[in-house]
C-alpha cells in the first residue's frame, strides 16, 4: 500500500474517531460522577447535528450560530433529563437507572423521528469543501474543523477539570461521592452538571461531524456504541483513556475498511475490541484493580 | 428471590393452564402470533434472567445467540435439506457451543466489560447476518424455510406450532426452577451476593458461570429455531443490538432475581408495542416514556409492584375478615400487621 492512501485512511480514521472520543467523554464524565452507563449519549450527539440543520433549515439561522442554539438547547435537555428522570432514582441500582437511560435514548430518537422525519440530512462544511492536498492525500476542511474543534473541548475540559473549582469538585465525586458530600459538596448538583456538559460534548460532536457523515434520526444507536466502545478501549473512567480510544477505533475502523472490506468494518473494530479486552481486560489505560477473576 | 420449588411448580402450572386455554378465548390469528412471539421472547428472558438475575452477569448479546441458532437451522434445511428436527438441534448446538467459546474469555470480565463483550460479539455477529448474502440473503432476509416438523408429523397449523411452543417453554421453566433450586442455584446464589465469598467456600466461579451463559445461550437458541420455522421467514434486523437491549430490558423491567417476573417482563414488553399500535405516530414515545416511568416507580419491577400490590389487597381482605369475626383469638398479629386499620 502506498504512503497517500495509507495518509488518506488515517485522516478519515482520525476524524470520525475525534467523535467517537467525544462521545467518549460523555460517557465518561457520567460514568464517573454516578457510576451509570448513559444510553442516551449517543442522542444527544444525534442532537446536535439534527438541531443545528433544523434551526438553520426552518429558522434560516447562520450556520455558526445554529450549532451554537443547538448545542446550548442539548446542554439544556442533559439538564431536563437529569432533573426528571435520574435525579428522583438517584439511590436506585445502577442496572435501573441504565434501563432508564434506555427509554429516554427511545423517547429522544423517537422525538426526533416524529419532528424531523426519516430522512437522513446533510449540514453544509464549516469553511468550503475544496479539498487541500497533503502528502498526496486529500485533506477537507471540515476534517481541521473537527480536528481542531475536538482538541480545544479536550483542552477546555482539562483546564476544567484541573483548575476551577467546579471541575476540582466534580473529580471529588468521582473519587468518592460521600466523602466529597462531607467536605461541602454539592453531589446532586455535581451529577446535574456532568449530565449537562456531556450532552454538550455529545452535541458539539454531532454537529461538527454531521457535515462529513450526514445525520438522522437514528445514528445515535450507532454512535453511541462506538463512544461506549471507545471507553472501554481506553480503560472506563479515564477521560484521556476514551479520548485515545476513539481515535484509536477511528483509525481502526478507517485501516479496516481501506484494507479488508467497507462492508465488514465495524465487525473489524469490534474483533479488535474484543481480543483486546481478552488480553488487557481493563482497556488500554485503565487501571488493573482486578477487575479479573 | 427464592420461593419454595413447591410454589414455583404451582405457579408453572397455573401459567401453562393459562397459556393453553389462552388461544380460544383470543379467537383472532393476529393475537395468537402476538401470543407466540411472547413465548419465545420469555423462553430468552428465562434465560437471561439465570445469567443476569443470578449468576450476575450481564449479556448484551443475547439477540446474536438467537439470531444464530435461527440461522443455523435455517441454512441447514432451507439449502441442505437436513430434516427440521436434526437442523434444529444443530441450531440449539451452534448457539450453546459458540456461548461455551466465547464465554470461556469473557466471562472472566466484569460489569461494564463483559457488556462491552458481549454487546461486540453481537454486533459482530449481526454484522455478518447481514454480509453474508449468498448464505443468508442478507438484509432483505432468508425465505422459505420449511415449517416445523419433527418425527414425520408436520404442524400445519399455526395453533399447533404454539402448542409446541409453550410445551417447550414449560419445560425451559421447569429446568430453570430446577436448576435455581439445586446445588447450582445455591452457588450462583452465594456468587451473586459476594464472589470473593463464594470462591472461599470452594465454589468454582468460573465453571458455574460459564454454565449458566451456556444454558442461556441454548434456551435463546431454541427460541431462534422455533421462531424460524414458526415464521418460515427470518430477516438480520430481527437479530439487532435493540433486539438484545429489549431483552435485558424485559429482564430487570419484570423484577431481575424472578423467573416468573423475567417472563411477565417479556409478555409485557412483547404485547405494548401491538397495544400502543393504536396511537400510530406517537406509538415509540409512549413506549419510551412508559418504560421510563415504569423503572422509575417500580424499582423491582413488575414482579416486585405486582406483589406490593397482591399483600396490600391481602391485607385489606385479611383486616375486614378480622373485623367480622372480630372473635378475639389468636389476632394480636394481625391486626398490628395492618397497621392504620382504618380501610373498612
């Protein structure tokens, strides 16, 4: 195989896998201040593509200013669904509140089948969509977009997590939720808050890739799994961990698919997963604390 | 939740009495398939409920275990010609043997990981369902599978295939219970409540586990063939990643550590979306919010509601029967155990 192709597979790899880490996050951010997988995860990445070709569609917003409005308004149904659904069950066992977040992935999808329809919708590219040459390979603008957008959340939720004191407080919660609640946290805003930032990560992910991959009512399924696949490749609980796990499935998947078959890359990047949880049974980055019998 | 086996067997038989005098009474053929699709997805929610309620583990996968023996079997008979009640064991065989495979490394994953497992090797598995066009005809489903019929006599009519069906089911419970009961039981038991604890005492974790996931894997697996010959017809999109999610859901929707729960979860989750078909568009976000609002407000699910809501009208009936006796013997308890008392 020559260097541009193999250049080409990597950028694709690269981009899709920037949402599969933010997704990713999501996980991740929730995982670890409640203990719950979300189920809806993958929603509010759906969200944010179908919002943002909404408001710019039925509104006739500006492109930029669409994806804000919809990125805040998935912000703000993390917040909904937190209040409503998650917080009266707090105690409940987790199995429970995963079941829960089951439905309300259904009454989201099915939402947005009944306001949208079927069909699937196409955003239009940030910047243009001439095609830049790099190395011999076919570099597109939305793929620096999504690059760059990516890394910038990353960094914006780093600097979160290590400098302010909301971000301090919410890594307490996930250390240990009673002891943060003794010296004065606030645990149930805590929990209100990662559901808020992960539906907006979740968000900013769909609308940034809904221009390359195009976006319907039902790509959460899909996306959600790959985040969720994601995080257990880079170790559950490890935000670094889910962040490289997406790239790394991203990539897989792209090499998968360019070398072996478009049809069967998913169950490419799906054997990998598994043989690698069968070597390393706590993910890539994640801690070996037994979690073997 | 262990009952006696003695109320477990009472309870098996009220329900195949039930499901036997069931056909008749519906008189439609659109409700006695509604009925079968119930009995086959209770057959894989015994199951799961044995690996989930039980032993603890989680299988995202289930759906793919189904999809296989239902495709085995098919391919066997519709392409082979191998007479349907050898596909169908084979059918049974592939699903418990790839389980046995499959499970020997996942099953030393926990939580999350196994689900991650499990949930690949369904996709997987789906995936292939899929691609594999000239084997299964792929998206747009395999056709023609010869109906059941077992030792020369053919089931021709689709009463009779439900009459094998809940035959079937009766005994997949009856194993169940039986299993739940015997010195299996008991360590999944003490497996559940602490593994470090159980592996003190000697229990072989990994062994019963592996068992466990095996004799799940083979109840989905009849559920698959008896579905394939029952509908003559078997698509990919049947076999899914929600198809598995449902199932765990009509597991713990119906009270995890219950078989009998496990089942009504699967009838209850089976018959909604036919119900809800009546509100045509809104239909999927009833669904969603019923769900929803059902894991809020009965945490232990519809087995665990059902029985708050049996010893309250016990109650109640057992209070005004004091009261009208009202002889004074022997109900110093009862009556504390009525509490408020003031119902009548």
């Amino acid at each position: 195989m020559d260097l541009p192709s193999l250049l080409q597979y990597l950028i694709t790899g690269l981009t899709v896998g920037a949402t599969y880490g933010l997704t990713a996050l999501g996980f991740t951010i929730i995982f670890n201040t409640t203990g719950i997988i979300n189920f809806a995860q993958g929603e509010f990445v759906m969200l944010g593509g179908m919002m943002s070709v909404f408001f710019m569609r039925a509104l006739g917003l500006p492109e930029p200013l669409a994806i804000v409005l919809a990125v805040v308004c998935a912000t703000l149904l993390g917040a909904v669904v937190e209040r409503l659904a998650i917080r009266p069950v707090r105690d409940g066992s987790p199995i429970n509140l995963i079941i829960i977040t089951i439905g309300i992935s259904i009454l989201i999808r099915g939402a947005a089948m009944l306001l949208w329809g079927k069909d699937t919708f196409a955003l239009p590219a940030f910047s243009g969509s001439e095609p830049l040459s790099f190395f011999g390979a076919a570099l597109m603008p939305q793929t620096l977009w999504v690059l760059a957008i990516s890394l910038l959340i990353l960094a914006g939720l780093k600097t979160f997590f290590s400098r302010s004191i909301h971000g301090k407080a919410m890594l307490a919660c996930s250390y240990d939720p009673k002891a943060a609640a003794l010296v004065g946290i606030g645990v149930d805003r805590m929990v209100l808050l990662s559901f808020m930032i992960s539906a907006l990560v979740g968000a900013v992910g769909g609308a940034i890739l809904a221009p390359i991959t195009l976006t319907s009512f039902d790509v959460g399924v899909m996306l959600g799994l790959k985040g969720f696949a994601a995080c257990i490749l880079g170790g559950l609980g490890n935000p670094f961990g889910a962040a490289a796990g997406g790239l790394i499935l991203g990539v897989l998947e792209s090499l998968g698919a360019g070398l072996i078959s478009s049809a069967y890359k998913d169950a490419l990047a799906f054997v990998i997963l598994l043989v690698l949880l069968f070597v390393r049974p706590s993910g890539l980055f994640g801690q070996k604390d037994g979690k073997r019998v | 939740m262990s009952m006696g086996y003695g109320k477990d067997m009472r309870w098996l038989c009220g329900l195949l009495v039930l499901l036997v005098i069931a056909p008749p009474l519906l008189g439609n053929n659109y409700y006695l398939t509604v009925l079968t699709m119930c009995c086959l997805n209770a057959m894989i929610a015994v199951g799961l409920s044995l690996l989930v309620g039980h032993a603890g583990q989680i299988s995202l996968g289930h759906a793919g275990f189904y999809g296989l023996a239902a495709y085995t079997t098919a391919v066997l008979s519709a392409t082979l010609g191998v007479p349907v009640g050898l596909s169908m064991l084979a059918g049974v065989g592939v699903s418990a043997g790839v389980a046995a495979l499959v499970g020997l490394p996942a099953l030393k994953l926990k939580g999350h990981y196994l689900a991650m497992a499990t949930l690949g090797f369904g996709v997987i598995l789906s995936i292939l369902f899929n691609e594999t066009v000239e084997l299964t005809g792929g998206p747009s489903g395999f056709t023609d599978i010869p109906r059941l019929a077992l030792f020369g006599f053919e089931f021709t009519s689709d009463l009779a295939v439900y009459y094998f069906i809940i035959l079937i089911l009766g005994l997949v419970i009856w194993l169940s219970f039986n299993i739940l009961h015997s010195r299996v039981g008991r360590a999944l038991r003490a497996l559940h409540t602490s593994e470090k604890a159980a592996q003190a005492m000697g229990i072989d974790i990994a062994r019963y586990k592996l068992f466990i996931f095996v004799i799940s894997a083979a109840f989905a697996g009849l559920a698959g063939v008896l579905y394939a010959h029952y509908l003559t017809f078997i698509a990919p999109a049947s076999f899914g990643f929600l198809f598995s999610v449902q199932l765990i859901v009509m597991v713990v929707l119906g009270g995890m550590t219950s078989i009998p729960g496990s089942i009504v979860g699967a009838f209850f989750l089976t018959v909604l979306p036919e119900f809800l078909r009546a509100f045509e568009s809104i239909e999927i976000l009833l669904f969603g919010g019923i769900l929803v609002l059902c894991m809020m407000f009965l945490p232990d699910g519809l087995a665990g509601g059902f029985d708050r809501l049996w010893r309250w009208v016990w109650r109640m009936l057992y209070v005004r029967r004091d009261k009208d006796q009202d002889t004074g013997e022997d109900t110093g308890e009862k009556t504390d155990q009525a509490g408020g008392g003031d119902h009548g």
